[in-house]
C-alpha cells in the first residue's frame, strides 16, 4: 500500500514509491518507452526479468510516464533490482536514480567510465513498493538533526575537501591515483574511532580525528553527486540524484553527516548545473536531450546560449558535456513535478529537474549550506534565484515551526568576477571572494594589489566591504567567502600556498611557516566566512607537476600533518585561530578599524580592531616585512581599551601585563592577536 503521508516536497519523488516514473515533458515519443529490469548473479552476470512498456499518466499530466511494478510479467520477488529505461533504442540510466551501480561488466574500471556509459540504477522492491536502497539492499534512513548548536554563519569556518583526493596512489605506470577517498575516510576525519577505507595506513587519520581537532564547523564536500569519472574531481556530475558510487553508499554518507552533526558541524556540498552528463543528454534521437540541454554554438541568437556577466557574448562552456537549457518552457498543459497538478505554463524542464534533486539531497542528507558552481556559466540569474529560494523553503520546513534559524544556512555561488548585484538582487547570499585569494597572495610578499596602494590591499583584505566591485560592495561578511587557497588552481598565483613561496623564491621551512602562520591570521580575523582549502592547514605541498590550466590534481597527503615538527606547530597555531574565529564574538561583526599605519616603515606595520562598544575587541598587530621592530618594544598608538585588565595573546596562549599593552615588540612577517575577551563567553 502507498505511503499515506508524502516524504518529499516533490510529487515525483513520491510518485516513485509507487512507480517507476519516466518524466519527458515536451516531447511525445513515437513509441513508449520502456523499462528493463533484472538481477546480477554472482558470477556478475545479469539476468534480465522483464522488458515492459510504460503507460502515459492521465491526461492531465502530460510528460509523465509510469509503471506499477506490481503490474509487471512476470511479476517481482521482493529483492534487489537493476534496472534501466530505454526510449527509442536507446538504453540509459533512470534521470531520478537514487543508486546507480558502477559494479560490473567491467564499470569498475575507470577506463570503462566514458561519457557514453549508462549503468544501472538500483531499487528494493518490498510490500509492493519500491524503496531506495544501497547497492547492497540497505535502506538507509535520514540523518538525525544536529544534536547541538550548529555555528550561525557569522561565525562559520568552512574546510573545503575533494572527497575523492584525500589520499593519494598511483597505478602501475606510477601516473594515475588510484586510492580515492570515500565518505566513510572523512567520517575518520572527524570520529578517532570511525575506521575509514582508505585511510586504515594512515597513522595520522587511523589514531586521531584531524578536522576535529582543526575545529572547523563547516565542511563542503566537492560535487558529492554521482559522475561517471573515477579518481578526478566530481564537476562531470552524472546523476544529481545518487551520491557518488566511488564515494561509497547512501548510508555511508548518512553516516558521515551524523558523526559531523553530534559535533555541531554542518554538511556543505557543491553542485554542478551549468552542465551536465546525465542521461536526458544521451536521448538525442527522440527529442528528450534537446528539451533539457542546449548546443551553444548551434543556437547563436538563442540568449541561453551565452554566460552571464561576461563581455563579447561569451558561450556558454559544457566541458565534455551538455549545458542545460534554462530558457525553455512546456508549451500547453503540462504536469508539475512539484506539486503534481496541471499547469498551464512556466514549466522549466531543467529548472524543476534540479529543483527536484535539491530537495532529494536537502531531505535525505540533511545538507545545511550549497556551494553554487561557475555561476557565470550557469547563465540564468531568475534560475539561480528561484533555486536559492528553492533551498530556503526547504531548510525552513525542517524546522518544527516551519521557518528555520535564518543566520545559520547559505547559499553560496562561484563567480570569479564578483557580481555583487546578485546578492543585492536575492539570487544568493554569498559569493566566493577571489579578490581575497590575490590581495593575500600580494601582501604576503609586501605587494600591493589592483592598483591601490600597500595601506588600502590590506584595508581591502580584512573588510570585504572596503572592496568597490561591478554592482556595488559586499554590505556583509556573511556575503564573502575568503579563502587563501581552493580547489580551482587555474590561473595565476592560485596554487598551494608552500609551493606559492617556492615560486617567489621562499625556500626556507621557516619562512614559509611564517608566511602561512600570517596568511592564516588574516583569514581568521578578517570580515568575511573563512574557507580553509583541505592541507592548507599544515601547509601540504604539490608532490606532482603543477599544470595552471587545470584543478588542483594533487591528493591531500594527511600524513604530512605529522611530518617535521613545524608543520605539526603550524596546525595547532591554526586550530587555536580557528577556536577564536567560531567563538568570539568580536570576530562576529562587521565592526574594523584600522588604527595605526606605521608610515616611518612604509605602513608596512599595521594594527586594527576588531568589534568594539558593548562587545570586547580583539586587536591585531602585524608586519608585513622582512625586518623585525628595532628593541625590547614597539609601540602602538591609539590601542583600544588599554587600559582593561585581562589582555592575552592569542596565537601564543598567553597573558600580557597591563605595562605591556600595545608595547610587545614584531617579527619580520609576524602578526599578533590580542584579547581581553574570555574565552568563556557564550556567542
């Protein structure tokens, strides 16, 4: 019997209980589609059952094709089945496929991954439903809600990871990584007890727990989805609805976002809509591929066609695969996959198939922030903007009053050309700040930045909202996403920060962890959400040939953690900054300002505040050169509230003397941050 009470926010979600659904708005087939289900044996053979004929839903919902598998010849044991559907000849994987399975007639092999590829997707057939499973028949349950306070996103420090690089191997040419991480090895990330896969000859994963100990509360898992490709990045998503074979299981994924949710961290995760490779785009013969996906240069005077916000009507790219078409509606009487009733216009394909997949991930994987990819490639800003909304809606109707915390949930987008006018205009809350990226770069060789002078790229660099930009400013630091260092190495002085210093002609260990112990300061103080790149944290460094045209393709090397005693000192320095940065809540508000410029040294020496009024400052102090202050003291005029008992240096952990207040003395390349807050308070 059909479940009484829907679990999606999705008609053909719930549909798919009943039914396998087959959703082809816009096209009528010649002949009907049909499904073709069966069993692998255990010698990996498959064993087809049925081959059968969808039926058009009723009139009403045109589009929409369905088949009661308690209908089927011959009828189905309870058990687990794969299965595909196949539309004029060609056979390809259910669009809405909860689980495909990689496993046999030689899928496992990554050479086998070609774009062509359409395995099969997996289902539990039990009490005459249908029922999302692992590959194994495990029904995996939701993840319960976060047993405490999860951070609100003024205080949220992001660690981005690509899930399937966190360790690295090679095969037996000694050119290909072959040792993917998968979503039980971060679950070992964070829980000293959790085994991991991957990880099990990993001392410094196997007997700790890294990113608990780094105390970061956000974690953004690069394209968690389903893609075809094996030990690359994710960005070929596949199947939006399934989490990535490689990665490991539904429930496995469940059971990272428990372990990350008991520890009052929240579950990021990118998604790729710009482009796709799933399977509506191999359905070129009969229509289906053309009402989802567009050729950019066969349509030269179609808008959709093109990026947004870029100059000389740049097209847009599909990178391997097909761009989504998202200027496109259902002429006449179509069925809403939503609300499951007849509407008579703005029906986007593509827009309610992702809309659809957003709700499978927001409800079934307890997601608590999106990381929007290549915006600009995306095209469609009224797209972009009703996802977004989209989002909320279903973060909202977790909450049991129907509207959740709205300081503790984002939507972020990736536009490297900053159109701020996005956030003015509601499409997103936040933007990645590659501004950031490069005025640190620059002030951490005692450069300046763009144009402006040394004072304004460090002005620039700690307030986001000193940045004038296309549209206007960041007004939030809540809008701006700053990072030292991100998966996307494409371009100039992007790569990690170690090999940053080597190529600037910092060789020297020392230095370099001084380098990174300032760069680390400033992301940690500055207005704007942190986001630490996954190593960036003890300075992991490239072991392979860095080729600028493409992502970061090195694996994160956790054992280096442990390696050589200045990288272990650099991750408790960091960690302790993290601790400051989701708890004080000076570092909070948007409130800075800068008081001293040293003009007798440049204004290479610089010092500001941070909060103030009714909320303790936190101050920092910091020499952007190669010479220490000459003497026992350096003085810092104009230091707020100096005269308040209580002050401490943060990154040493300890107490400075009333006398020695705004007086203690700076390295070359040294900040210092100061506090009489007590670390005690409650945010």
């Amino acid at each position: 019997m059909a479940s009484l009470t829907p679990d999606y926010a999705a008609d053909i979600l719930n549909l798919r209980r009943q039914y396998f659904v087959f959703w082809l708005p816009g096209i009528t087939p010649p002949n009907p589609p049909e499904l073709i289900v069966g069993t692998y044996g255990g010698d990996g053979t498959f064993k087809q059952l049925v081959q059968q004929a969808f039926a058009p839903a009723d009139g009403n919902r045109a589009g929409l094709w369905l088949l009661d598998p308690n209908t089927l010849e011959p009828s189905l044991d309870d058990g687990v089945y794969h299965y595909w559907f196949q539309l004029g000849g060609v056979k390809v994987t259910d669009p809405f496929a909860f689980t495909v399975d990689y496993g046999h007639d030689g899928m496992d092999s990554p050479k086998a991954r070609v774009a062509s590829l359409q395995p099969p997707a997996v289902i539990r057939f039990r009490d005459h439903q249908l029922w999302p499973c692992d590959v194994d028949g495990t029904e995996p349950a939701r993840p319960s809600p976060p047993t405490v306070t999860t951070a609100a996103n003024n205080h949220l420090v992001l660690y981005e990871l690509p899930t399937s690089w966190v360790k690295g191997g090679t095969d037996a040419d000694g050119n290909v990584d072959v040792d993917v991480g998968t979503f039980a090895d971060v679950q070992a990330l964070f829980d000293s007890s959790a085994p991991g896969h991957n990880f099990a000859s990993v001392p410094a994963v196997n007997s700790g727990a890294i990113l608990q100990e780094l105390g970061i509360n956000g974690l953004e898992l690069l394209p968690a989805a389903d893609a075809k490709p094996r030990g690359a990045w994710g960005y070929a998503t596949a199947h939006y609805f399934s989490p990535d074979f490689d990665l490991g299981t539904a429930g496995e994924l469940v059971g990272l976002v428990n372990t990350i949710h008991n520890q009052g961290t929240q579950l990021f995760t990118d998604v790729v809509m710009a482009f796709g490779h799933d399977s509506y785009g191999a359905l070129t013969d009969s229509g289906a591929s053309a009402v989802f996906h567009i050729d950019s240069t066969a349509e030269p005077n179609n808008p959709d066609s093109y990026q947004a916000h870029t100059t000389g009507g740049q097209l847009r790219d599909g990178f391997g695969g097909k761009s989504w078409r998202y200027i496109k509606t259902v002429d006449g009487t179509a069925y809403d996959r939503e609300s499951g009733q007849p509407v008579s216009d703005q029906v986007h394909p593509s827009w309610s198939f992702h809309k659809s997949h957003l709700t499978r991930w927001m409800s079934d994987f307890g997601i608590g922030g999106l990381r929007l990819d290549s915006i600009n490639n995306v095209g469609n800003w009224d797209f972009v903007k009703a996802y977004k909304d989209k989002a909320w809606s279903l973060y909202n109707a977790r909450s049991p009053f129907g509207r959740g915390d709205p300081s503790r949930f984002l939507v972020i987008g990736e536009e490297l050309s900053l159109p701020v006018a996005m956030l003015q205009q509601g499409c997103l809350d936040a933007l990645w700040n590659e501004n950031w990226l490069q005025r640190v770069r620059a002030v951490l060789l005692g450069e300046d930045y763009n144009g402006d002078d040394f004072e304004w790229t460090v002005r620039k660099l700690i307030d986001c909202r000193e940045d004038q930009l296309d549209g206007g400013s960041f007004t939030d630091g809540t809008q701006a996403i700053n990072y030292i260092t991100s998966h996307d190495i494409e371009g100039y002085r992007k790569n990690r920060l170690y090999n940053f210093c080597l190529d600037n002609g910092i060789t020297d260990t020392n230095e370099i962890a001084r380098r990174a112990r300032l760069a680390f300061v400033l992301l940690l103080t500055s207005v704007g959400v942190p986001m630490i790149f996954a190593g960036e944290e003890f300075s992991d460094q490239e072991d392979q040939s860095q080729n600028m045209a493409y992502k970061q393709t090195d694996p994160v090397n956790y054992e280096r953690r442990d390696d050589d005693g200045w990288r272990q000192a650099l991750f408790a320095y960091v960690a302790n900054l993290v601790r400051l940065r989701t708890t004080c809540p000076a570092l909070g508000v948007n409130d800075t300002n800068v008081f001293h410029v040293d003009e007798s040294r440049g204004g290479r020496i610089m010092a500001w505040q941070r909060g103030g009024g009714d909320i303790q400052p936190v101050v920092i102090v910091a020499n952007f050169s190669d010479e220490g202050t000459p003497g026992p003291d350096y003085y810092v005029p104009n230091w707020p509230d100096q005269t308040v008992s209580g002050w401490r240096e943060v990154t040493q952990s300890r107490h400075v003397p009333m006398e020695w207040v705004g007086r203690e003395p700076l390295y070359a390349w040294e900040a210092k941050v100061y506090t009489c807050w007590k670390e005690s308070t409650t945010v």
